[in-house]
C-alpha cells in the first residue's frame, strides 16, 4: 500500500509540474483545444455508421478437393511429450507429408489429352486445331516444278530438269546418317567417280567418314522379324582427328589418296586414305612468334604439293614450305579474322579472302609490299560490304562466290585477271551479280558458304544451304536451276559440298547427319 501511494502522489507531482509548464508557455489554451479535439474524435468513432451494402459475387461451385494430411495434437490426444509414442506420431507426421508432395512433383508418363488436364477454360474442341494450316509457310519452296516447265530456254529447261531430278540417298534416310557427333562445319566429297565417299568435320574435331556406295550388314538383323531394308546399316567410320573445330577439309588436287583437314586447335594434319595414318604438318606452337600458339586456322589452299596456303580467325594469310623446317610466312592481310579463302584454279597466285571486316580482297603472291611485319602480298582488288563476309571461293572459270551476313550471294567476274601484270593497280570492283538469300543462320547452324562445282558438265554452278532445309543451285549469273528437299529432312543442310565432277551434292546438318542427293 505504501508503494501505492508512493506512485500516486508522484503522479500527481508530475500533472501538477506539467501543468505549470504550460502556463509559463502560455500553452494552455491549445492544450485545452487540443483535448477537446481528440474527445471529439473518440465520441464519433463510438457512433455506428450505416454498413454499406455490397454486391454479392455468385457463388463459385467448388470442386472436392482430396484432403491432404494434416497435422494434430499430441497434448490433446493425451500423448506425453518425448514419450515413444510422440516421436513414432510425428515421423507418420512426416512420411505423410513428404509422400504429399512427392506426388505433386511426379512426372506423368504416357499420352495425355488436354480435355483431361484442364486447370482452367471451357476445354478445347477435339476436332478443331488451335493453329491454322501453316504447313509450308516456314519451310515453303520458292523453286518449283512449275518454275522449270515455264523456262522458255531450251538449254537452261534441261539443266533445271536434270538438277531437279536429283533424288535423295534411297537406301538410307538422313536420320540414320549420323555421321559425327556435333556439329557438321565443313564436308568434302573425294573426286572418284566409282563410289559416293564423303567426308565431314565437327566442332569437337571428329573427322566422320560415309561410304555410301558399300552398307554393312546389320548385325541386330532378325529375318523373320525385321524388314529386309534393315538388313543393312550405313557404312560409317568416326575418328578423333583434332583437339577442336575442324574449318576444312580438303583432297590433295595431286593426289587422291591424302585428305588434309585444318582445325581451330592451330593444327594442319595430313590423313593417308590407303595407309589409314594421320600425320601433322603444321601446328601453330612450333611457328614463328608472329603467329599465336592458339592462332586458329580458318581455311587453306594450295596446288603445289610442297606448298600450303592458310588463313587464321586472328586476320593472318600465312604460307608454309613442307620441303624444310623453315618458320611460316606471316602475312597480315585483315584487321579481322578470316573467315573464307582460297586460291584460284586457274591464276593459282591470285588468293581471294573474306573477312569480318566487311571485306573481299583479291591478293597478288607473286609480289610482296613492305617490308618486315608490315609486309604483305600486293592487293590488286576489294570489294567493300553493307556486312560481314564469310566466304569467298574461286570457281575453276575465274569467277569468285562470296556470302555474307548482309543476306546476299555475289558473283566477281575475274575471268580477264589472265592479263594482270604483279603489281596490277588496285581496283574497287563491283559484282556482275547478286542473289538475295537469307543467311541469317544464328548460334546453332553453322556458317552458309557457297561451293561451286568445280568440273562441271555444262555452265558453271554453285550450290548453298537455305534455311527452309533446302539446298539452292544457282548458275554463274545467278539464275537459280534447283532447290533441292525432301519431307525426310528435318534440319537445315547448312554445310554443301558439289562432287568435283558428278552431279551429286551432300548437306551435313547441326546434329552431325548427312543428306545425299544422287
């Protein structure tokens, strides 16, 4: 009780204290405003205000839901805590739950229809698609059959009947043609006539081998069981050739029995197709120091055997002598990297490079200008792009194909470089023609290049991937002859390759398969 009245009467002190401070601040008015103020408030906060009505929402039927376990008492149940019984309730607690949610994560296996899965809608009509007919908008052909009957030129309607009627591999379908395990970035078709041989790199380096013209025997092969077309699998060998992406692949022009392949790893291997031995004739760490020990080679070229040409993704055109250890010859031709070259057929020391730089040049070999690392073969012509180029290949008449992302194909006519003298006045040169063509491949599709057939019968063509899965000829002036497909192929055959005298053509696709058109 006495500590009662103690806090009362300090109670009181501290009114009577508070009190005085606002008189001596002459506050007592605006405190006695400020009270009457608040009891204002407290008085119309008691009073009840009429509720305002809402409107209702209909009533939403609810589904029976299956009742999930749920968690109760022990005390209430009468169960002492830490006892055996509590532990055993709560590890039941627990499997129950677990198993709840463990069913809400499960994959659902086999068919499902949509009109049985529904969460919300009204369901979907079983006989209406939810897409119009779209086949063929994406894939659609711009050549056709139609485009062939109404060629009035005689000469140029049986050069498009011929191309047109070129028919994909009939033992085989593309899907079993697995020829490597990536990518398909380059192919090459080896020039004998008697059997269809066809080569392809990958970008992990794989080197894949088809021989069409010999199948193997299936050894799952079941008589009574299995079609007689499965008796038979594709004929293909893969090997581990490079340390990474294999650029290009190309057949001795001297001899038919050496394959060389050139690699992003700095690499340039020699595969003996007779000896089945791979040797390596270049790598870029035993170089000079001109050229980077990870300098990876984009492209190569010769017709001397004991002379090779190459060009690297660094801006680099380099030659090497195979004849002695000497270092290789450094030339910086490009600010960016090169990613097409090659050497004309017919002028072999006329080299053509394409560039990121948005550049197509035309180099002279028989005359360097400068001196030191700024020396550099004399370039005779260039052709400047809206963007980048990426290749630009030499047809045997002297013309050049270049691609670029810029979604044209041109042709340069140099058919009068016969007459150039070493140290011919550098020229801007213009195509004589140009080919709108997508070339938009993206991150997935290797690089569109066109390959001209080199020894044809007839005018001078060239072929490329389209990305409606396609494979597009067109002639030297741009006329397009074919447009060649299947429904059997499902992938863009982004990597063509002409046989060097046949009118063959083979498609290597991103999932390392080939399409073969004989």
């Amino acid at each position: 009780m006495d500590s009662a009245n103690d806090y009362e009467r300090r109670r009181l002190e501290n009114i009577e204290k508070n009190r005085k401070l606002l008189q001596e601040l002459e506050l007592t008015q605006a405190a006695d405003a400020f009270r009457a103020t608040t009891e204002q408030k407290k008085v119309t906060a008691s009073k009840p205000s009429a509720p305002k009505k809402k409107a209702r929402p209909p009533p939403v039927k609810k589904e029976p839901v299956e009742a999930a376990p749920r968690r109760t008492s022990s005390r209430i149940r009468g169960i002492p805590a830490e006892s055996e019984a509590a532990k055993r309730k709560a590890d039941e607690q627990d499997a129950a739950f677990r198993e709840a949610e463990k069913s809400k994560r499960q994959r659902v296996g086999g068919e499902l229809s949509l009109s049985d899965i529904a969460v919300s809608g009204k369901g979907l009509d079983a006989n209406v698609s939810l897409l119009p007919d779209i086949k063929g908008e994406r894939y659609q052909r711009t050549f056709t059959d139609d485009d062939v009957s109404q060629t009035t030129d005689a000469d140029l309607k049986s050069l498009r009947q011929r191309l047109m009627g070129l028919k994909l591999h009939e033992r085989f379908e593309p899907v079993d043609i697995k020829i490597t395990q990536e990518r398909i970035y380059c192919m090459a078709f080896h020039p004998i006539a008697s059997k269809q041989l066809v080569f392809a790199g990958d970008k992990i380096g794989n080197l894949g081998i088809f021989d069409a013209s010999n199948p193997l025997p299936n050894p799952n092969y079941v008589p009574d069981e299995d079609d007689e077309s499965a008796s038979q699998i594709p004929n293909i060998s893969t090997f581990k050739l490079h340390a990474r992406s294999i650029s290009n692949l190309l057949i001795d022009p001297n001899s038919a029995e050496r394959l060389y392949s050139t690699s992003y790893d700095g690499s340039i291997r020699k595969l003996d197709l007779v000896a089945h031995k791979s040797d390596e004739v270049f790598a870029a760490e035993d170089a000079t120091e001109r050229l980077h020990d990870d300098a990876a080679i984009s492209g190569m070229d010769f017709f001397d055997p004991n002379v090779i040409y190459f060009s690297t993704l660094t801006g680099e055109l380099c030659r090497k002598d195979l004849r002695d250890k000497a270092p290789v010859t450094v030339w910086e031709c490009h600010e960016k990297k090169i990613g097409g070259f090659s050497l004309n057929p017919r002028n072999t020391y006329l080299a053509a490079t394409a560039s990121l730089d948005r550049t197509m040049k035309i180099w002279d070999l028989r005359k360097i200008v400068g001196k030191g690392e700024s020396a550099k073969p004399h370039l005779v012509a260039e052709h400047e792009s809206r963007l980048s180029v990426s290749s630009a290949v030499w047809s045997s008449n002297g013309k050049v194909a270049t691609t670029g992302y810029d979604d044209t194909v041109k042709v340069f006519d140099f058919g009068e470089s016969k007459s150039w003298k070493a140290g011919h006045e550098i020229s801007e040169v213009e195509p004589s023609a140009v080919i709108r063509h997508n070339n938009q491949t993206g991150r997935w599709v290797t690089i569109l290049r066109a390959q001209w057939h080199q020894s044809p019968v007839g005018p001078q063509k060239f072929c490329i991937g389209n990305m409606n899965r396609f494979v597009d000829i067109y002639s030297e002036n741009g006329t397009q002859l074919a447009q060649l497909g299947d429904d059997l192929v499902t992938a863009v055959p982004a990597v063509v390759q002409f046989h060097p005298q046949q009118d063959w053509i083979c498609g290597g696709t991103a999932s390392g398969k080939v399409c073969l058109w004989t």
